[in-house]
C-alpha cells in the first residue's frame, strides 16, 4: 500500500511523501503545479479520495485554502468554561431566618405581657391588651402564683401567704357576641371543676365590677384535701368575658369577713381596656309569635331558638320552640325545649300550678320521679308575675331512678278565667347552668293579650 499525502487537487494523482509537510508552510505540487499552503490544525485528513476519471484541470481556489496533515500529537481541543451564575439560595434562607426569629421574639414578649408573665413589680398596674383589661395588684403582702392558671384557665393568680387568700381573673374572647349570664355562670362552673373537687355553688344578688353589672356566685369546694370557701364575679363586654376568682380556706365567720372585704378592695383594682370601644355586637333578630289557642305572645331569638310543629312535642302544646347553646364542650345536651301547654281552668293558681305539674308527671318515662327544687334566690319576685302577667314559677327535677335521666323543668303558670297557661322549660339536668338564664329571658317576654 502506497504511503503519503494525497494531492489536494482531486484532478491530480501525485502522492507526497510522509515527512515532506513536516516543519513547512507550503507545498508545490510536482504534477500540477498547484501550491498548497499550511496551517496548524488538531482536524483529522481527509481520506484519499479515488481519482476521477475526468481530465486534469486547475484547482480551485477553495481547494488551495486549507491543507492540514495529521501530527501525532492529535486533536488540539480548547475548553470553553462556562460562566459561574450566582446562587440566591444562601441569602434566602439568611433573611428567612431573620424574619423567623424576629416574629418568634415579638410573639414571645407578647405573650409574657398579654398572659401577666413579663416581670413587674406587685402594685404597678398590669395592662393585659389581648384581654382587653387592666389590673392593680396590692403593693404588699401578695405574691405571684401560677398554680391555679392552668386549671382556672386564669391569665392571672396571684396569693397571701398569711393569712393566705388566693385571686384568679380569667377572660375568655368571644369575638362578635357578648356572652350572656347562662354561659358567664357555665364557664364559672366549669373553671371551678377544673380545680376543686366537690364544688357547690349558689347564685347571689347582681353586683358591680368595673362600672358594670355582674353576676355573683359564692362557691365551696376541696383542694389538695382542704375545704374551700369563695367567691366569682362574672361579667360580659365587647364581645369579651371575665371571671374573678377569689378564695381561701374554711375558717371562722371573722376571717372570712375580713377575707371578703379584702376581696372587695382588690376587685377595685380591675377595670376594662380600651381595646375595643368601637366593636359592635353582631345584630340578632327576634321573632314574635301569638297564640292559637289563647291570647298571648311570646318573643324568642332567631338562631337561639326555632319554632316547632307543637302537636310533636304534646297534644296540649300551642308552641314549641327548640333551642341550641352556642357555648363550647361535648355536644351532649346542648338543646332545650320550651312548651306553652293550654290546660283546663282551675279555681286558683295553686290549683293551676298542681295542675301543670301533674300533666309533667304525665308525660315522663316510667317510674320517674318529679321533685320540686327550693328556691332561696329571689323568689319573691320570681313567683309574683310571669313577664307581664300574674303568675308563678317553679324549678323541679325529674329523674329516673338507677338511670343516668335526670332533667331540669322550669315551669311558669297563668291562670286566667278560660285555661290555664303552662310555659314548660325543660333541658338536661347538667346543662340547667346555661338554660335557666335564657329561660327566663324568654318569659320576660310573656304577655297576655286583652
């Protein structure tokens, strides 16, 4: 086989020795005439490509251009670096890192101060913004004490070591509605569970607290095997409620009086924030409904209470409203019932108020037992009208015996000189705390027609 480099003219057969491109800039071929020109190049040769059969004739210009044998040292390959870019990732994640623990430190001292936690002298008044309240603890003779927050659900306690005395305000935010004394006296019960053992209760007269109206409850119960006495005040505002606890250990009838008197001062020291002085409650509407049977009206409200077809309920039935509670909890016994019953005439009220109280026996499960409940909480006034009208009212308890069934009846009678009129108030017994306040807003609404 024939060795060298093949004239670039493809019209011309002559072969250049191997070594004759070596060290040279240009070749003139012999046959041709032709020159070729080199340069450095790392591009294989072209394969020898066959001889035409065409007549010599003069190379192109294209074709004298390049002429590049192959070195043994190969292909000369430049490596093109691409551009570095910029990662953004570090500086992202830096900054969400700031941002985390600014929000972590702002949340943190927001709550110290919201919750009373933030250290400040006994004296200074606290400013409790989540809660929309302010506090004055005593200067003296107390001390923080969280024991009781948790249990109480309290934002803040506080203690007398000697004699020792203890205090708990606790709040709860319930946004766009003010709760009312049926859940201000349930969450008091609740609470109150949440730290003593065998809790009894009993409602007082209304008093003041801030400026404002608040129900009032004096309280018994154990703790850590101790007999507890104290008292709650309970009101409602801007959508908020509050609850201040005050209580000590059983003793003589002189150390509790001074006990409350102190308990008087301290509940000066509490009054409402500015957070909220322009909220507006949420707007109900209440519907007025006039019987069929008898001439009265009743007003309930809507979302609260709905009306039902009465012939479900009782055959004496002339309205039935069904109610559900709004507060929180199991949804075990959150519903209620409200029957206006028109009854037979009786020759006085007392016969009127036997008469209501039978047909409830009447319509109880077998072997149910109804106990008329003592009333000792201003039952003068209870017993003298129903609403607008003269009348009488009665709390009773039916139970069935070896049975959890136990249901508390608020029971109303009118009598006039065609029937007698019996508005039947019924819920579960351990729901009466929340139904029995609403029960009487209903009735406050009872009026007869002329």
């Amino acid at each position: 086989m024939a060795t060298g480099y093949p004239c670039p003219n493809p019209a011309c057969s002559h072969l250049f020795p191997s070594g004759s491109a070596t060290g040279a800039t240009a070749l003139k071929c012999p046959v041709c005439g032709n020159v070729f020109h080199l340069r450095p190049s790392a591009a294989a040769p072209r394969p020898p490509a066959p001889a035409p059969k065409a007549p010599p004739q003069e190379a192109s210009a294209a074709s004298a251009t390049i002429f590049a044998p192959p070195t043994a040292a190969g292909p000369i390959v430049r490596q093109i670096q691409p551009k570095r870019r910029r990662s953004w990732a570090p500086v992202i994640v830096l900054t969400l890192l700031v941002a985390l623990s600014a929000w972590l430190l702002y949340y943190f001292f927001t709550y110290l101060r919201n919750h009373g936690d933030a250290p400040a002298p006994m004296g200074a008044a606290l400013d409790f913004e989540k809660s929309n309240f302010r506090f004055r603890p005593p200067a003296e003779g107390w001390e923080r004490d969280d024991g009781p927050r948790a249990p109480l659900k309290a934002v803040f306690a506080i203690r007398r070591p000697d004699p020792i005395s203890w205090l708990a305000i606790a709040s709860k935010d319930c946004k766009n509605t003010t709760p009312k004394d049926g859940e201000l006296l349930q969450e008091a019960d609740q609470r109150l569970r949440g730290y003593f053992s065998n809790v009894e209760w009993e409602q007082k007269a209304d008093e003041q607290l801030a400026g404002q109206r608040a129900v009032r409850l004096v309280f018994t119960g154990q703790r850590d095997d101790t007999a507890m006495v104290g008292e709650c005040y309970a009101l409602g505002s801007r959508g908020f409620g509050y609850w201040f606890f005050t209580w000590m250990p059983s003793g003589d009838a002189a150390t509790q009086k001074a006990a409350a008197a102190e308990w008087s001062e301290l509940r000066q020291g509490f009054s409402l924030g500015r957070e909220r002085e322009n909220w507006q409650e949420k707007s109900v509407k209440h519907a007025a409904v006039a019987g069929k049977k008898a001439t009265y009206s009743l007003r309930y409200t809507e979302g609260v209470w709905e009306a039902r077809t009465p012939e479900e309920y009782d055959a004496d039935a002339d309205l039935a409203l069904f109610g559900r509670d709004r507060s929180d909890g199991p949804a075990a016994g959150r519903f209620a019932t409200v029957l206006v019953l028109v009854l037979p005439p009786q020759g006085d009220l007392a016969g009127a108020v036997a008469a209501a109280q039978k047909h409830l026996q009447s319509r109880q499960p077998p072997k149910a037992t109804v106990t008329v409940l003592e009333d000792k909480t201003d039952a003068d006034r209870r017993e003298a009208h129903v609403g607008g009208a003269a009348g009488r009212i009665s709390k009773l308890s039916v139970h069935v015996p070896d049975s959890s069934y136990q249901r508390f009846v608020l029971l109303a009678v009118v009598q006039t000189a065609e029937q007698t009129l019996a508005i039947q108030c019924e819920c579960a017994w351990e729901r009466r705390i929340y139904w029995e306040p609403g029960f009487y807003e209903l009735l406050n609404t009872f009026a007869l027609k002329k």
